[in-house]
C-alpha cells in the first residue's frame, strides 16, 4: 500500500462516497473522496445494506482499537518501570526519557554535588534512563561499579549541556541506578506482558491483518500495480470463488478459509530462514504473488518462480532494498552464529554473486490452513524473539541497531503499542517495514500535502475506508438536514504530528467531522480572519510583523561579531573566524527569499486560512504550508501558542514556502524537540529555548546513533537518509556526526534550523544571554569565583 498515494475508498452496496471542493459544502462531505461519476447517495444511510455495513465497520474499528489500546510498547514499558522503581527505592518521581545517563572524560571533585563530582564542557555518552535500561550495563561498568560516579552521573540534560553539576543533577547514583537496571530481570517482565496480549488478542489481530491484506489488494488493483488476474488469485486463495472484494463483511474477515482448489499457498524463505510475514500465492497456471508487506508496495507478480528469484537476487544488489528484505525476518534469524550465515550474510552474498538462485526459497513449505491464522502465529512468534533479542543481547552495536529498528513509528502515529513496528514483521495493524524502519515518517510528518492528505488514516485504521466504503450522507444520522458549518477542502493536506505543547482540545463540530477525521476550513484570506474572529485575525497579522522585523534584523546581525558567532554556532564552528564568506552568503540568500515570501504574505490577502484538525492523531500540528494552493493554515492551536513560539511556528512554514530542493519545497529532515526541563535556577525553560539548545548540540555533531531512534518522532528518516545522500539511517546518521561539511549542508536548508537561527540572529529568544552579556551554549561560561 503506497502510503504515499491517496487510498480512494470503494463503496459496499448502495453506498457512495461523495466529494466536496474549495467551496462551502455541507459538513459530511470528505476529504480526498472522488466525487466524478458517482450517484447521489440516497436519503437516509440507516436502512438494509447501510445498516450493516456501519455495524460491521464499527465491530472492525473495535478491533483495531483494542489492539492499540492493549499492545504493550517496549518503550513505554520500560520508561513506566523505571518511573516506578525509582521512585519507590529513592522518593524521586523522575521521568525517565527526559532524564539523562551521561559519561564524562574530565571530573573535579566537588563537595556540593550529591556524587562528590562536578564536570565541565559537555558529555561523551548521553542516553536517556530509557534507553539506558534497554542497553544495560557491561561487565566493565559491573566490575567497576565504584568509579562509576567519578566518570559519569544522573542529570536532568544530556548533550545539551555544557556543565553538570548541582545545577541540573537528578540525586540519584550512578551505581544505584545500575543495581536498578542489572536487578531489573526487565526481559522476563516484558515478555510476560507480550504474552499476555497475545493470549487475549490473537482474533483481533487476525481479523485486521485480512482486512488490511484485502484492502491493500483492491487499492493496489486500483493503482495499476496488481492485475486483475493477481487480485483473483489471492482472493480466490484467502476465501475461495465466492469471495467478493467490493462487498467485504465482517463475516469474510472473521471465516477462516483453508479448501484451496486452483491455489495454494507457501512460506518465502532465505537459506532456510521463513520471513515472518510474507509467503508466496501459487495458481495452477504457474503465476505466483509475492506478499510482502511495505509501505510502496506490497503484492509482487511473477509468471514463474525463475522470474521471482531474479527479482530477489536485483533486490539484493543495493543496500536499501536488501535492508528491507532482511526487515521481514526476526533479529534472531538476522545473526550469524559461530557455525552458520545469517540473513544479512546470506542475502549480502547473493547482491553479490556468490550465492546461487536455490538458496532463494530454498525449503518451503506448504500453508494448508487459513494463511491469516498461522500470519498470527508468525508474527506473535516473531515479537517475542524480537524482544527477547533486543532485551538480551549483549552487543552494544547490535544493540544500538535494534534500538534504531524500533523506531516507535506508532508514536507518530499517535498510537503507543509497537514494539516491531519496522523493521520487523507485518506490524501490528499493518503498518509497513518502509513505514516505520525507512521513511513513514514522510507520510505521518512531512509538509508536503500530498503526502499528509494521503493514506496513513487508512493503514493505522486497518484500511477500513477502503475495505469497507467511505461513508457519504445527504441528511445526517438524527434525519434532518445538514447544516453548513464551514468550508470543507476535498485536497486539504492532512498534516503530521509537531514536537510543540500537546494539542489543545478541538471545539466539537459535528459528529462526522471526528468520524471521518476531516480537516475543515474556516476562513479564507486575512480580512475574512479578521472579521470573523479578530483575535485569531490579530495574532496572525502580529506573528507576520514579528517576522518581517525578525529578517531584518538577523540581516544587519550577520555584519556584527555577535551574529557571525551565532551563525558560526548554528553550522557547527568552535569559532567565529570559521565562519567562511560562502556561508555567509548562503543564510543571507535564506534570509531573502524568505523576505520575499513575507512581503508577498502581508500583501496577499489569500495567503492564509484557518482550519480545524479532527483527526486527533494529526491535532498538534501548529501551521502548515500548501505548495499546491500556495497557502499557510494555521489550525486551532496555533492560537493557543504565546507569541515567540507562534513566530517560530510561521518561520518555519515561510523556510518551506521559500526555499527549493531539486526544485520541489524544501522538506523536514528532522524536527527540534521541545521537552521544557527546569532551568538552573529551577525556572521554567520555554521550549524555543530548549529546541535551540538541542540544535546547537546537534549542529556540532554532538549526538550518538540513539538519537536518531526518534521516540517522538523528531527523525524524518526517508528525507534525512536522501539529504545525507546515504543508503540507510545508519550511514546517514554517521555521515551526520563525522562529516561536518555534509552536516553543515543539511543544517543550511532544514526548517526548523533556520527558524531557530534567524530567531536567535534577531535576539527574539528568550534566555539566550548571561547577565554579563556572554551567549548561552555560545560563549565560555565565566569562570567561578
């Protein structure tokens, strides 16, 4: 399923899915629905047909949500239990993914500090306790337990800092933590849980993952991907002749069907080793599919199993795509032991020629019951070898790969229930291996509408658009008619989670706005803003004139030693005099393209709108841009954002409405995270404070591979892997650390980057300066008298 590619709902019976414009619409009309050569939709949705397919819809959803509710995801898990643990032996209530295990090469010995030392300059390991737990503590840090608090400590900030001290120490020891993470016996703790899940959900997720197969199939048919020919086997081999995939019940997906006549199916294998979550459909002709569940595509066709392996053999050739098969097999499989080739070698060897053709598909084995009960059985063995190896193992390359592979993609899809969301098995609900493990963030975070209108609703959901219908009403469920209440944009882009403050609460519309998940327009154009809502009118007005000033100012800063300082900070320089001419004059080309684009924002009464995000997953977002209509949203809670963080907010859609790459917008490779921790004095950070003390961190290359596992979806993994020109995350993260010229190049065109950098140039955030005058994370701290 291309999550990249808007999934247009099919509709069961007299059901018809209906469209609406850039015009004023009665509510109930959806988003990204075609409304070309289709009937009027009867009057009253409640009668025969329609009635049934509401229940059965609402039953699948049932399901699906079950599945999020009750999924015990490994970071969660272990963040809660280090919460708990600690503040039951030691009376702090800290919050483990904000608190910080950090290293350093330089101690002095203090006697004000709860360990009895204080460090200067920065830390040369930091992870969060979470990540600490997951990783464990080698047999080095257990022999020399007592030296532990000499070299490292427990602090409220990692990387960031550049002094650790009573400042920002959490009184918690470093040796006792450790006696915390080696007592812990957490692997037992979470397999427990996961097994617990799948003794209560097994049905639930075998009726999704067949809803989710069949809706893949009818949207992938629709595209062009998958013949008619191929649609027919895999339908004919889930559910016999007699299944039809324009009217698809509950009864269909909960039948367990297993009488194949002209078809059989079988396991996909490499060396031996059977993918968790593929396998191969068979017809009697020769022709043979290919299951594997991605992002792109997931149904490939062949006519003979020759033209398959060759395929496979192309796939191996390029270090992507090779990862990506290695994805569907378990971490277990993944390994080579003392004796014997693992996945990776095996299929590293035939990219390259050394291994033949039969060791693709080298023993496979006949599927005779329902291929969506033993999938179950694959995938819940596969989850718990997964966290078994992840919480076992004891290489700490190994193990920082696997940290990055659970990339908590459900996070950023608002969900908080994977644990092998990526690269891993069919993940739960069916969110692909691209998705989670090489790019899903493109479809869940990136500002380019195509992408955020487009298809992520439908995976998370289980593809019940698509299986099901989409729903299009002329009267509403109570009967009578349907009142406008504001302006619904068929091609509205459905935007992806921020890092700003959780999202305010959406003022409740109508109830078909939240049951579609529906973006709806409020006003179009600054005076019609104004004139029906002037305090949203005002702060929109006042945020562009805030930026106007903000550009000129970082302008003329840039001929002052105070910005070259700055500017030299932001890209990565221990110095001013660093700082080359080129670069300069590459952040004043920044600065005027952007001018333009405020000027033309101010000038042009059209450039804006208002709108309201229903789709709770979607709800944080505080501005967008559409290249398509050339225009800035700004939802509800952008309203609700103090004035620096507004500012912040526009400049960073006006870097996307400004500048090109490969003349297309300028795209997200990674957002600044703003998690407000206390400040030394214990008064409140503002978080534009603290994604600019994280971007400083970051444009020194002061970061280690954890930081690219994204627990809150701060990585944009598919456009930070092709800004960095590499082949996977990995590299693209190394390049990122070692590779200053490359990281300086990124850091030029991301936005969030550059909001931060003119913000800081014009002196618009808060608590940037010393009382001395000296820059924060920019100028040596004094020296203590």
């Amino acid at each position: 399923m291309n999550i990249n590619a808007a999934l247009q709902p099919l509709t069961l019976g007299n059901s018809t899915a209906i469209d609406g414009g850039d015009s004023f619409i009665a509510p109930q009309k959806t988003d990204n629905i075609s409304a070309k050569n289709h009937a009027p939709p009867s009057e009253s949705l409640i009668s025969g047909d329609k009635e049934q397919l509401l229940t059965d819809r609402k039953i699948y959803m049932q399901h699906v949500e079950k599945l999020k509710k009750n999924y015990p995801h490994i970071i969660e898990t272990a963040s809660k239990y280090l919460r708990d643990t600690i503040k039951e032996k030691y009376g702090l209530d800290v919050n483990p993914d904000h608190t910080y295990f950090n290293r350093f090469d330089h101690a002095e010995s203090s006697s004000q500090t709860f360990t009895g030392w204080a460090h200067s300059g920065g830390a040369t390991e930091s992870q969060t306790l979470t990540e600490r737990l997951l990783s464990n503590f080698g047999a080095e840090d257990r022999l020399n337990a007592d030296t532990l608090s000499v070299n490292s400590g427990i602090y409220t900030q990692g990387y960031a800092s550049r002094g650790f001290d009573t400042r920002n120490e959490v009184k918690l020891l470093p040796r006792s933590f450790m006696d915390i993470v080696v007592n812990s016996n957490f692997s037992a703790k979470y397999l427990a849980k996961l097994k617990q899940f799948w003794n209560k959900s097994p049905e639930s997720f075998r009726t999704v993952n067949k809803g989710l197969f069949i809706a893949m199939a009818k949207h992938e048919h629709n595209s062009g991907t998958l013949s008619a020919q191929g649609l027919k086997l895999l339908l004919d081999a889930i559910g016999g002749t007699t299944l039809n995939a324009d009217k698809i019940s509950l009864t269909d997906l909960k039948n367990e069907f297993s009488q194949r006549t002209n078809t059989s199916i079988t396991t996909f294998d490499i060396y031996g080793y059977i993918a968790s979550d593929m396998f191969l459909v068979h017809g009697n002709d020769g022709k043979v599919v290919l299951y594997k569940p991605d992002c792109d595509q997931s149904f490939f066709e062949f006519d003979t199993m020759r033209q398959l392996k060759n395929w496979v053999k192309e796939q191996a050739k390029n270090e992507r795509k090779r990862q990506q098969l290695a994805n569907h097999f378990s971490f277990y499989q993944r390994q080579d032991g003392m004796s014997y080739t693992g996945v990776d070698k095996a299929l590293l060897a035939l990219g390259q020629g050394k291994w033949g053709s039969k060791y693709i598909n080298y023993e496979p084995q006949p599927i005779k019951d329902d291929v969506f009960s033993w999938l179950t059985r694959q995938v819940k063995a596969r989850t718990l070898s997964d966290a078994n190896t992840l919480t076992t193992t004891n290489g700490e390359v190994f193990k920082q790969q696997l940290l990055m592979n659970l990339r908590p993609a459900a996070d950023l899809a608002g969900l908080s229930t994977l644990i092998f969301p990526g690269p891993g098995s069919m993940a739960l609900l069916g969110i692909g291996i691209t998705q989670i493990g090489l790019g899903s963030d493109q479809a869940i975070n990136d500002d380019s509408p195509s992408q955020r209108s487009n298809g992520l609703d439908e995976i998370v959901n289980g593809g019940v658009n698509t299986l099901f219908g989409a729903i299009g009403v002329k009267a509403n469920l109570a009967g009578g008619k349907s009142k406008p209440s504001g302006v619904q944009d068929a091609n509205e882009p459905q935007p992806g989670p921020s890092n700003g403050r959780p999202a305010a609460k959406v003022s409740n519309k109508t109830w078909i706005h939240r049951l579609l998940d529906n973006t709806v327009v409020h006003e179009r154009g600054l005076a019609a803003i104004k004139a029906n809502n002037p305090g949203n009118g005002a702060a929109i007005e006042q945020a562009m004139l805030q930026m106007k000033e903000a550009l000129i100012k970082a302008s003329e800063a840039l001929d002052t030693l105070k910005g070259r300082k700055i500017a030299a900070a932001y890209l990565g320089y221990d110095d001013a005099s660093q700082l080359t001419e080129t670069d300069i004059a590459n952040i004043r080309k920044n600065i005027t393209a952007m001018q333009e684009t405020t000027e033309w924002l101010i000038k042009t009464d059209m450039s804006v709108k208002t709108v309201s995000i229903y789709d709770k997953k979607r709800s944080n977002v505080g501005a967008y841009y559409n290249p398509q209509k050339n225009i800035i949203a700004f939802p509800d809670l952008f309203f609700t954002k103090d004035a620096e963080s507004q500012l912040h907010t526009l400049l960073h859609e006006t870097v996307h409405a400004s500048l090109k790459v490969n003349g297309e917008v300028v795209p997200d490779y990674y957002y600044l995270r703003s998690s407000p921790i206390p400040a030394p004095e214990g008064v409140y950070q503002h978080p534009i404070l603290d994604k600019r003390n994280e971007q400083l961190r970051i444009s020194h290359g002061n970061t280690s591979l954890f930081y690219f596992i994204g627990q809150d979806g701060h990585m944009l993994e598919n456009n930070f892997v092709k800004g960095m020109q590499a082949d996977t995350l990995v590299h693209a993260g190394i390049k990122f650390i070692e590779n200053a010229e490359a990281r300086r190049a990124l850091l030029m065109r991301n936005p969030d980057t550059q909001a931060l950098l003119i913000m800081d140039l014009a002196g618009k955030i808060t608590g940037t300066t010393r009382n001395n005058g000296t820059m924060i994370g920019i100028d040596p701290e004094p020296a203590k008298t």
